[in-house]
C-alpha cells in the first residue's frame, strides 16, 4: 500500500484504508471514497499544489495533505 498522494499522473489504484477523523473520513465518503473504489490520479498542483483525482465519472481536487491519508493498492 501507498498514499495516495505518492501516484504518477495517470496511474489508477483502488482505496486500501482512509486514515483520517471522523469529519474528515465522512467528507471523503460523501465525495466518493470508499474502500475498494478504484481511482485515477489525473494532474498533480505545481509547488506542493492539490491533486486532481478521478472515481469514476467524478473530478475531485484534494490536497496532499489529504491524500497522504488515503492508502491505496496499485
């Protein structure tokens, strides 16, 4: 398992474990994020910016920080 914040552009994965609280692993999972859904990393933020994440047919646009909590399997 790796962050999610650790894929290449392009690379698809599928959530292993949401380490987050509560509030934060509640928003996650009203935008998508559950285990076993499969992503795709579409851009990185230049300088440390946001990810650009796909699931599914939706775009979401998290920070690092957040996606640092997001374990995946490739």
């Amino acid at each position: 398992m790796i962050p999610l914040a650790q894929l290449a552009p392009g690379d698809h994965a599928t959530v292993a474990a949401i380490h987050a609280d509560t509030a934060l692993r509640q928003r996650l999972a009203a935008l998508g994020f559950r285990i076993g859904q499969r992503v795709r990393l579409i851009r990185r933020g230049a300088f440390s910016g946001p990810l650009h994440v796909r699931l599914g047919t939706t775009d979401v646009i998290l920070r690092r920080r957040q996606a640092a909590q997001i374990d995946v399997v490739r």
